[in-house]
C-alpha cells in the first residue's frame, strides 16, 4: 500500500519533471540581430557652431527594433583619446516647439533650457548623430585636422556587433549663410554676397534696374548680445536712412522685438540661431530654413507708373552675437524720389 | 459493477411463476426503451424484451431479481416480490463513466482501458438547436476544442482548432487575410472526411463552400468523439495530426420498427444593426466639419460648392435619408424536418433517415437547403459472420448572394453607402444591387456509401474489411445582370468533383487469460483522392434573358480546368497492441508507416509510433473497498502523427511545354518552384499525461490533461536566389509547439432521490503556443499586412501569431503635450508621403516614437498582442423536474485580441467629409473636441492634415490617426456567451398511447442568446482566426425554434 502510494507520487514527479524539461527546450523570445547591418554613412562632416543631426545613416537589415547605438572609444586620428568630446558641456536644448509665434525674446527662450552634453553624440535607439552648436573649432579638432576615429556598438537582446572606424571630420564655423567662406580653411575667400531678390530699384545716376552685382551685402559680428541691425549704405559708404524703404514691414520683417529704428540703422533683438528653427514662419523662407527679408519702397517711375522697388535677402545666423547686416548698394545708389 | 445476490431462496418451495407487465423508460425524455433484454439476475436466462414502446410483459418465478441492461444506461436491478405492474426508469450513463464504449482508432474499447485522451458527446446534447452545421453547437462541450463560429452565413462552418494552432500560415493580407484552415480530421461511421476540403476555396469563392460537416443532419448523429492527443489519434496518422472527431450515425436497435419524427420551426434575426446618421443630419455634419477644418472659410465654401450632394440640397436624387442596412438584413422564418424509421436486433437491424434544413439568411439573398437520405444496415447470420452497409446521400443548396463562403464584401460596401443617396436603383448603387438581384445557386451533392465485412476465423481472431466511395460534386452558377458591370453581363458556372476511394483490412486478435488480456490488431489502409473543377466565365452576352452559353465574347470569357487539380494516393500499414492486468494496468504500443503521394521520393515513408499508459487505481486493494470513489485513473501517452500538406508538385515539380529545342517537342520543368524531393507530411509529436477521478457515486468528476504538443515540418514556400533559376521552393522548416492545460467537471449537486435531477458541467483549456522554427534558422520574419497595414511577426519563442502595430499611448490634449526634438526644436511629426512633415498637434495620437528620432515612421512599429484565444471552454447546465427539462450552454474564450478594424473605418468615414459614406454617430465615444480633452480617440473631423486612406495609396507613409495598425483598435475580445437556451417538455404516455403515439417531446430553444464583452464591436466572435473584426464578415444570427419529437 505504502509502496503504490509511492509509485504515485513518483509518477507526479516525473510527469511535471518532463513537462518543466519541455520547456527549457523552447527557444526564448530574443531579438533578431543581422549581422550584415551597417551604418550606411561612415565619414561624418558636421560644420562646427550649428547643431547637426546626422540621419538615415543605419540600415538594420532586418533586425528587431529599437537597436540600441553607444559610441566607444572616441580618439584622435592618431589613436589619442579624445577627451574633448568625452566631457559634458552646457548645450542649449528645445524643451517646447517654437512656432514663430512668441512675442518676447524671453518666451523664445523660456522654450530652451541648459542641458549637459558632450559635443558628439549618437541617439540611442535611431543611431543619429548629433553635433551640437556649442562645439568649436577652438576645443574641437576640425578640417584641415583629419579629425576624430570612434566606434559604435550596436546590440539589441539578439545579438551586439561593434562598427569601428567611423570618422568625424568636422568643418570649421560658418557663422552665417550665404557666405563665401572657404570650407576646408574656416576663412573667407573674398568675394560679394548678393541679395536673393531685387526688383524694381531704379539707380540713382543711370536711371536703369539695379541688378543682383550692383548690391553687395555682407555680416559683421559687432560683439556678443542679442541682436541684429539692417544698416544700407550709398556707394559712397554713407548711411541710407532705412525709413526711406517705406514700404517695408518693419514688425514683422524679421522674428525680432523691441525695433529700434535710426537714420543709420534699424536695429531687433532677436534669439539665435537665425532662423531658431527649421520650420515656415511668417518671417521665413516657405521651407523654413532660412530668414527671409524684404525692403520696400515705391515711387512714381518713368511716365507716370507707380513702380514698387524690392529689395529681398534670405540668410541664416548660426552664432549668437550682435550682428549687422550690411547692404551697400555698390555701383548707384537707389533712387527714391519720383520721376 | 453488477451486483450478485442470491435469488434463490433456500427455505422456500418451488417459487411459482408470475407474470409482470412494466415498461421501461428513459429518466431524461421518458421515451421508451425498446429491444432491451430482460435478464434474471443469478442465471444466463433472458425473460424476454421490451417492445417498441419500452412495454414488456415477462413471466418469471416470483422472487426473481429483474436486471435490466441496456447500452449507455446504468444497469437496473428490482426484484419482483409479487409485484405485477413495474415502471423501470433507467439512467443515462454520463460521459465520464468508465464503462462507455468508445471506437477509437477503429475497434471498440471501454473507455476504462483507453489511454488516449477523448471525450463523447452524445447526439442527443445537439439535437434540440436548428443549426445548419452540427460541429457549431459542439462549441464550449470538450476541453481543448476550441470552436469559433465567427460566420453566420447559412452553411459555412467557423474555425476549429485541436488544442491550439497547428499552422503559421497566411492566405492573403489586410483585411482578407486568412489563417490556413487546420480542423481536424472527421471520420464519420468509421469513414475518414477531411473537412478542410471545399472550404479551403471558399476563400477565393471558387467552389460552393459549403462544408461538409453542413451536409450531415444532427438529428441522426447518435454520437461526437473528440480525440485530443497522439495516442488516441494515433491509428488515423495519415491525416490525424490535428485531432480526429468521429461521429457515429443512428442505427437500428428496436425489434420492433421506430419512426421518429423531429421537427423545428424557428425564426432568424439579425444582431442590433449600427446606428447611422441620416439625411440632413449628415449633411449638416459633413458641412459643419469643412467650414470648421478647412482650410478657410473662402475654400470651405468652394469645397461645399463642388461637391454636389451637400449643395444641391433639394436635387432629389441626393435629397434623402436611406436606411441601406435595412435593404439587406431581415427576420426569416425557417424548418426542418427529419424523419427517421430503424429497427432490429444485434443480427439485422436497418435504418433509414430522410432529413429537409431549409435556412433563410438574415442577408437577403442568402440561403441554405439541405436534403438527405441515409441508410444503413447489418446482417449477421451467425455469430461468425457480419456485414454492415451504408448509404449516404446528401444535397446542399446554398445562395451566397454576391458574397462568398465567408465574406459579404458587396454588402459591406453598400450598406456603407451615405444615407443622402438614394437606395439601389439603375444608377446608384450597384454594390447594393447586385447583392440584391445577382442570380446565384450553390449546389454541393455527396453520395457516401460504406460496407464493411467481419468476420472470426476461430474464436479471437476477426478479420474486418471496410470499403467506402465517396463522391462529392459542387457547382456554382452566377449570374450578373448587364446594369451591374458597365453593360457588361457576365455568366459564370463551377463545376468541381472529389472522390475518395478508402479500403481497409484489419485483422484483430483478442484474448482474456484469467487477468490478463490482449488485444492486437494489424491493418493497412489506403485512399485515393482526386479533385478537379472546371469554370467557365463568359462576359457580354447578348442580353440579360440570355444566359449562355453562345453569344459572348471571346475576347474576355475564359474558360478551363482549374489548378488545384490533385490526385493523392497515400498507403499505410498500422499495428497495435494493448495489453491489461486486470483493467488496472494498461499499456498500448502502436506503429504506424504511412506512405504519401505528396512526400517527395527522399523521404516516402514516415514512422508513426505512439505508446500509452493508464493505470486505474480505484481497482488497488487499498482502494477498491473506498465507498467516496468510483472510479481514478492516471493515464501517460506519447506519440506522432501526421497530415498531408503540399502538393505532388511541390516534391517532384511541374513539367510543361517549353517549346522546341533542336526541332523536336521539349518538355522542362516549371521554373516557378523546386522540387523538393526530401519533402515530408507536416508531423505533431505530443506527449499528454492525464488523471480523471469520479467520486461520491457520481455527484463528481473530474478529468484532467495536460498536453505538449510539437508542430514540426509545416510547409511553407520559401524564395530562392535568382542565381537558382528558380523562384521559390516548398520546405518543412516552420516548428510550433503548444503546451496546455485542460480541465472538464461535472457536478450533480442534489442527492440522488431528488426530485429534481441537476447536472453541472464546466470545461476549460488554456493552451500557449510559441513558435520554435522559421525557415532557413531565422529568427523573426515579417509578413507584410497589405492594405491594412497590420503586419503579423513570426518570431522564435514569441507566440506564432503576433500583430505589428504602432503604439498609440493616448491622444495629445493640446499642442504644448508634443514632444520637441531638443536638438533641432521641431516637434514630434510624420509624413503624408511626401517631404512635407506633418507636425503632431492637439488632438493627434500620441504614438510612441520607439526609436527616439521624433519622427514617426515604420520603424516605430512594436509587436503587440496575441490573435490566438488562449483560454477557452464552457459551462452547461441541465435541470430536470418531473416533464420539465431546462437545458442552458454556454462557452467562452479568454484572453484573445482582436483588432477592431471595423470601428476604425467607421472612424476613417470622417476622414473626408466629401466621400459619400455612410457616418455612424460617435458621440458615445470619448473623442477629442477642444484644446485640454483627455480623450481616448483622436480628432475625427481635422480632415485637411490626415493622409490618403485608401488602400492603394501607401498607407504606410501617411498620417492616419485612426489607421488599422495600431493599438488604438487592438481590443480585447474576451467573452461569455450564452449559446442555447432550451427548455423543454415530455408529454405523459397514457395520454400519448389513445393518438397511437409512443412518446412525444416539445421544445422551445434560443440559439446565440447573448454575448457577455468589454469588446467595443459588435461580436467578439465573428472575427476571423487572426482576430480581425472587418464590417464585412457575415454577422451571426439569433435564433428562436419551436420544436416537436414524436415517436411512433
């Protein structure tokens, strides 16, 4: 009796021993991992002073999502470690949208907030690369400089693979578009900035269109701040008073606030970089990227006509400071009086 | 069981002789019990029988015992004591008892010495509910059977699965994606169906689609067994990997002929239909929401302007209010009838049933018929010698309307058609129309007809030969008017036939030494399958009285013999052995080597062994004397079995025409697939280990199993390189494994003498399943959703079926809520197919950006949720008290999910106010308004910003807030359902015996009473296997039947 009461029992234990065998021999739910994916980008040229997101550069080949990307082993071209962009520094980062619609420079920055970053970084589970704006050419290596070697690691419960020898090669600063600065050397080349539009501006002396060659712009940081002034000079390098393009939209030429305008000058305070975000404003290009400016006046033109001269720019200002734009209508003045 | 006493009184004389008049009856229907052989307990002498009736006059000495026995009864003793007039009310022998006879792999057994896993349900539990197919109402009795009836349509049958999934594979996508059905074998008198067949096609609407399983009346089902694991299917192993159900018919067992007559009468509704707006208040809505979301109001105007049937307000063609779901859902009234005669005795006995279904859709024009003949008899004149015949002749008749076996696509669109147009006419409407007017007639014929020899050569060795023919033909005539296709009629008529030719030759030892028996047998067995169907599809013909077959045009008609041509031939040769120690020990050891046409030349044969064991321990000493239990058991199995899968073509190729080489005639293979000559039959391997219990003389009883099935060598076609010069090939490389549990009870909690007699059954199964193998040692693969988008991931050690949906964690309350990008300050956005982003703002979904770049697109998708129910069962109830019987099913599934696509169209409809759709009203759901809502749906109305919903456009690349592959819509489909409710009443004999009657029953019964669900949709059941609840399925019906059971 005591015996079959036994050979119950040992019966149980076998039946659940079997079963708790069986399914130790299934497989576990584990990511999928292929090999054979790769960063489809591996030299990185970011252009120092502007935030760069590097994307599509990975192509999964199948594998399970979200990967997870780490870098390692960030050094030097010549195997020295980097620890420039190992080290956290103040980023400014977007903690809420910026629509174009604030209406003090304090609104736009309550929107951005000090964060602790290192220069470069990869995103976690999308492998963008960022550059961030706060990285210069003064404590990062840049062209000519080879630059920087590091590793990724990317991995996800199925399986790590480590992509070694990406490059970052940064560019120096351009601190503004359009520039004629010369990519490899950070400096400028010389040469004339154009305007994007001109239309209508009749030359003082020969009484015919300006072209885009007879207006010659150029960016100059007067120091650090927070703003921005529209100065136009004669060919003479005399100040034009800007109120003479009194057709302009001067609130809402550019997303400035508290405008100030002289006889020399017409100057914002404005949040950089110019434009804040890549998105269409009022007070951008239709896709956003760059500012977009337009003075206006009008006159009574050659018998009679009513002629409404134009005068239009589309920029960018990455760094922050106090900038003026300079518009020197090289070769005639515009003439603002009528016929 | 019998309990010897004593008859014979020593001390007294000779006893004389008495004569007794009685009649025994049924306890459950009071019906009598006819041929039933009286015995005198203590002596092999019979006193004699009972008539048709159950009325019996014996002449026995005076203080005789009276034994009455009778098959699936509990034996009765009374002793006569001078007592002249008995009413002997006999009891059924409920399922779990011990000593039922079951017919498990070709021979009978008592279920005390079975090691399988099976459970029978009798005829008589489906008989009461009118339902076109009897394996409907099998939902929510056996543990481990899950049945879905996710189709109403008059015919079809849902989708049955044997504990758990038994395939990974996916016909179609979107919202006609189909799991490949994998119900198991049904072997009806001894004869193997496959049920897969002619409803496989259903799909494409090639063939009628009717099942078969719709062509056999429940009325002349005396039986259902249900067979679970490897070793009770083990000798059905060419076709029985996914479970094997054997359905036994009536036969004849009165000596005096029966005629029985059963009829219903019973009326269809169709379920709550959904409410919609109509009329001006739809016009008023679609206006308010482009003057409120367009652009401004100088184009909203123009946009109103434009579209005609919200301007032109009092044109009278788009001045309406139509009701388009009342156009095609209506009440029917239907019957059947089933007539039945039997009689004989164990050496001839005949039966002979006629039935008539006659079912009316609750969607116009749809509709099922069903006539049928049956027959059967046995001759045994002599003990030596018997020979059973069967005839079966079945007619189905069905009316698809303009949908298929499945699908009521036509409808669905048209009944989705916006109230302001006006109903189906020559120039509107045409879905409608021609789901009203196309002339369609499904027609399946099936003539079975089985004999079958025995014969004992000496006493314990019988030979058994069984030869059974079964033709099956099914056409499908359509015919569509000229105004339906752009002038265009169309006539298109199917024809199709299947034939299998089955033999078997047995040979079956038995023998009982003193406490040790032996059974064995051998067998081989073989069938020849052939399948072909022609179509004929004329366009153009001349005009709508004209229906063929000349005047069409050539240039489209098309005709010709179909490609799922088949001829299979498989060949087996079996043997088992079982051996028991006194019915306390049991083992079974069987063997089974099966050849198949379709196993490519490398691997002809596969080996089937299985082994089982049992142990009954109420029959130890220790235990034999305990009055708490009848009966205990532990029982242990292992065993493979397989299925046919794949083609001849797939193993050795297709060899066509391929022009001329060298001047002559060349023939080559079909560069479209490699054969695969190692290819071999899908195979489960299943281990089963189980412990049944009955207590307190059956107030309780308890069967238990749990189960670890293997699926290995699932077909599946695989690419191959073009290096190869071949497309694709067929492999065996798809594993699943399911491991369960199953546990059925039955209570009868009032004592024995009560009057009121109560039975309380419960079953449940849970049943997980995890996918071990993908071709080629992939660990994931992705099937890609189609027009829906809902993508389904096969992924190693994740359960098989697991949709791929985008994560909607809620919906942003207002602008600010919107993730920003902080390196670039852009806010979390999307594309509509284009470069232009399309910024997330108040009132979009929030889904969750799995790989953080702040852009939503197809790498955010996430594995969700599981398609496959993984808790099913049911509860019945049976309470009797004196002629009244109450009788209540019900069934659940647990744990299930299902995606709700039809709630996410109605949604969709709102995406272009300019679509003349149909708009349900959404106020009771908690969609967003205003700025600052907390809602669980997004905007429905900002249509400008939304993508292209249509399934040609990319779906994939557009904004969609209320797109189908999302969490959103995925719900969960838990239910309870009340099945049948039925109630019935047994008139009282003597009344009965002045109008010539023997018995006679009445009933009233309501079928799909309601569905207990959190779900959202309408019916969390008619949703297809992978869970995916589209408007265009066909909706269950609810039934109300009067019912009459008369006995002459």
């Amino acid at each position: 009796m005591l015996k079959n009461k036994t050979n119950a029992l040992l019966i149980l234990i076998l039946a659940t021993l079997l079963f708790g065998a069986c399914k130790k021999l299934l497989p576990t739910d584990k990511d999928a991992f292929n090999a054979d994916a790769g960063f489809t980008q591996t030299i990185y040229q970011p252009v120092l002073g502007r935030t760069t997101v590097m994307s599509n550069n990975f192509n999964s080949q199948g594998s399970s999502l979200p990967l997870t990307f780490k870098i390692v082993g960030i050094r030097n071209s010549d195997g020295i470690s980097a620890p420039e962009l190992l080290k956290s520094f103040p980023i400014s980062v977007w903690k809420k949208a910026y629509d174009g619609s604030e209406k003090t420079l304090a609104e736009i920055e309550a929107k951005r907030v000090v964060e602790e970053h290192p220069f470069f970084e990869i995103r976690q589970h999308s492998g963008e690369l960022i550059m961030w704006s706060e990285a210069t050419s003064n404590i990062v290596k840049s062209f000519p400089d080879s630059g920087y070697v590091f590793d990724v690691e990317v991995s996800n419960s199925g399986g790590r693979k480590y992509y070694n020898g990406l490059k970052l090669q940064p560019y120096k600063e351009r601190a503004y578009e359009p520039n004629n600065i010369n990519p490899l050397t950070g400096t400028s080349t010389g040469g004339n900035i154009f305007p994007t539009r001109i239309d209508n501006i009749v030359g003082e002396a020969s009484s015919s269109f300006l072209n885009f060659g007879d207006v010659n712009i150029s960016f100059h940081r007067k120091g650090d701040g927070n703003s921005l002034s529209f100065k136009f000079l004669d060919t003479l390098s005399n100040p034009i008073d800007p109120a003479k393009f009194k057709l302009t939209n001067w609130a809402k030429l550019i997303h400035g606030f508290n405008m100030k305008m002289t006889t020399t000058e017409v100057t914002y305070d404005v949040a950089y970089p110019i434009p804040c975000v890549f998105i269409p404003t009022p007070y951008t290009t239709a896709d956003g990227r760059r500012a977009s400016v337009n003075f206006l006046y009008d006159r009574m033109g050659f018998g009679g006509v009513r002629q409404v001269a134009r005068l239009g720019f589309d920029f960018t200002i990455f760094q922050k400071g106090s900038w003026d734009i300079i518009i020197w209508f090289k070769t005639d003045n515009p003439k603002f009086t009528d016929d | 069981m019998l309990a010897v006493l004593t008859a014979i009184n020593a001390h007294a004389q000779t006893p004389k002789n008495i004569t007794i008049k009685g009649v025994v009856v049924e306890r459950a229907n009071g019906l009598g019990i006819p041929s039933l052989v009286i015995m005198i307990s203590g002596t092999q002498k019979s006193a004699g029988y009972t008539d048709s009736d159950g009325k019996f006059s014996v002449t026995v000495p005076e203080d005789a015992e009276l034994v009455f026995r009778y098959m699936g009864f509990k034996t009765q003793s009374i002793k006569v004591k001078g007592k002249t007039d008995l009413k002997v009310q006999l009891v059924e022998d409920n399922a779990t008892s011990l000593k039922q006879v079951q017919v498990i792999g070709y021979t009978p057994k008592t279920k005390e010495v079975t090691t399988g896993a099976a459970v029978t349900i009798s005829g008589k539990d489906i008989q009461d509910v009118p339902e076109a197919n009897l394996i409907s109402l099998l939902q929510g009795k056996v543990a481990g059977l899950n049945i879905q009836n996710n189709t109403g349509s008059p015919g079809a049958r849902g989708s049955i699965f044997v504990r758990g999934l038994s395939s990974i594979d996916v016909q179609g996508s979107g919202n006609n994606a189909f799991l490949t059905p994998t119900s198991p074998l049904f072997v009806i008198d001894g004869v193997p169906i496959d049920a897969n067949t002619d409803y496989e096609y259903g799909f494409s609407g090639g063939g009628p689609g009717i099942s078969p399983l719709s062509l056999i009346p429940a009325e002349d089902v005396e039986e259902i067994t249900v067979l679970r694991d490897a070793q009770a299917t083990s000798l059905y192993g060419s076709q029985g990997a996914y479970g094997v159900i054997l359905i036994t018919t009536k036969r004849g067992k009165s000596k005096t002929p029966i005629i029985q007559y059963t009829s219903n009468v019973f009326i269809n509704t169709p379920p709550n239909l959904k409410e919609v707006l109509g009329g001006n208040g739809e016009r008023t809505l679609r206006i308010w929401q482009i003057n409120t979301f367009g652009k401004d109001i100088y184009s909203a105007r123009q946009t109103i302007d434009n579209a005609p049937f919200l301007a032109d307000s009092l044109n009278a063609f788009y001045n309406n209010s139509t009701n388009w779901q009342d156009l095609f859902y209506r009440t029917t009234f239907n019957q059947t009838h089933n007539i039945s005669a039997s009689g004989g005795d164990d050496n001839f006995n005949y039966k002979v049933n006629m039935g008539y279904y006659d079912e009316n859709g609750i969607i116009k024009n749809t509709g099922f018929k069903r006539y049928s003949l049956n027959m059967n008899t046995r001759y045994r004149p002599n003990a030596k010698i018997s020979f059973n015949a069967n005839i079966s002749t079945n007619l189905g008749n069905r009316q698809n309307g303009s949908g298929n076996g499945v699908l009521q696509t036509g409808i669905a669109s048209a009944a989705s058609a916006s109230s302001l147009l006006p109903g189906p006419s020559l120039f509107n409407g045409n879905a409608a129309l021609g789901a009203l007017i196309t002339e369609n007639d499904n027609k399946t014929g099936n003539l079975k007809a089985v004999v079958e020899g025995k014969y004992e050569f000496i006493k314990s060795l019988t030979a058994t030969s069984t030869f059974s023919y079964d033709y099956n033909t099914g056409t499908v005539e359509t015919f569509t008017p000229a105004i339906l296709g752009n002038n265009v009629a169309k006539v298109y008529s199917y024809n199709d036939k299947r034939s299998t030719l089955y033999n078997r030759n047995m040979l079956n030892f038995s023998k009982t030494i003193k406490k040790h028996s032996i059974n064995a047998f051998v067998f081989n067995e073989m069938y020849i399958r052939n399948f072909q169907a022609h179509a004929i599809n004329n366009e153009q013909t001349t005009n709508d009285q004209y229906q063929g077959p000349v005047g069409s045009t050539g240039a489209t008609s098309k005709s010709g013999i179909l490609d799922n041509y088949f001829d299979l031939r498989s060949v087996a040769f079996a043997s088992q052995v079982a051996y028991d120690f006194d019915k306390k020990y049991v083992v079974e050891l069987s063997y089974r080597l099966d050849g198949l046409s379709t196993s490519g030349p490398n691997a002809p044969w596969s080996k089937n062994p299985s082994v089982g064991l049992r142990w009954n321990f109420n029959k130890e000493n220790f235990l034999t004397l305990s009055k708490w239990l009848d009966y205990g058991s532990l029982r242990a199995s292992w065993g493979k079995n397989i299925v046919p899968t794949g083609s001849v073509f797939d193993a050795f190729g297709t060899y066509d025409y391929t022009g001329f080489y060298n001047g002559n005639q060349a023939v080559g293979v079909d560069f479209g697939t490699l054969p695969n000559i190692s290819l071999v039959p899908t195979t489960t391997t299943q281990y089963n280990a189980g412990f049944d219990i009955g207590v307190l003389n059956g107030r309780l009883s308890l069967s238990f199993d749990t189960y670890y099935k293997m699926v290995d060598n699932q077909l599946r076609s695989k690419a191959l390189p073009n290096m190869t010069g071949f497309a694709n090939i067929k492999t065996n490389e798809v594993s699943l494994v399911n491991y369960g549990y199953e546990l059925s009870a039955t209570v009868r909690p009032l004592s024995k003498t009560s009057k009121v007699e109560w039975t309380l059954s419960f079953n449940g199964a849970i049943n997980k399943d995890v996918l071990t193998s993908l071709p080629d040692g992939a660990r994931q693969q992705l099937i890609e959703g189609g027009a829906t988008g809902q993508a389904i991931l096969y992924r190693l050690g994740r359960n098989s079926l697991t949709n791929i949906l985008y994560n909607t964690k809620g919906v942003y309350s207002t602008t600010d809520a919107v993730a920003v990008d902080p390196a670039t300050g852009m806010r979390y956005k999307t594309f509509n197919g284009t470069t232009t982003p399309v910024y997330f703002q108040g009132g979009d979904p929030y889904y969750a950006d799995i790989n953080g770049d702040y852009i939503l697109d197809q790498r955010d998708l996430v594995p969700a949720g599981n398609s496959f129910p993984q808790i099913t069962g049911g509860i019945t109830s049976f309470i009797r008290y004196k002629e009244f019987s109450l009788n209540v099913n019900m069934s659940y599934t647990y744990k299930r999910d299902i995606l709700n696509n039809a709630l996410s169209s109605m949604f969709q409809n709102f995406a272009n106010p300019l679509t003349a759709t149909n708009l349900v009203p959404i106020e009771q759901f908690n969609y967003w308004r205003s700025a600052g809502d907390n809602a669980t749906y997004p905007n429905p109305y900002d249509y400008l910003r939304f993508g292209n919903y249509s399934p040609t456009s990319n779906a994939g690349t557009q904004f969609l807030p209320f797109r189908y592959n999302q969490t959103l819509f995925q719900e969960d489909g838990s239910y309870l359902k009340i099945n049948t409710i039925t109630f019935s009443y047994t008139f009282n004999r003597n009344a009965l015996k002045k109008i010539g009657v023997s018995s006679m029953r009445m009933y009233v019964t309501a079928n799909n009473v309601y569905t207990f669900t959190s779900y959202s949709g309408p019916d969390p059941e008619n949703v297809s296997d992978l869970g995916r609840d589209m408007s265009a399925g066909y909706p269950s019906r609810r039934s109300y039947s009067l019912g009459l059971n008369v006995q002459f």
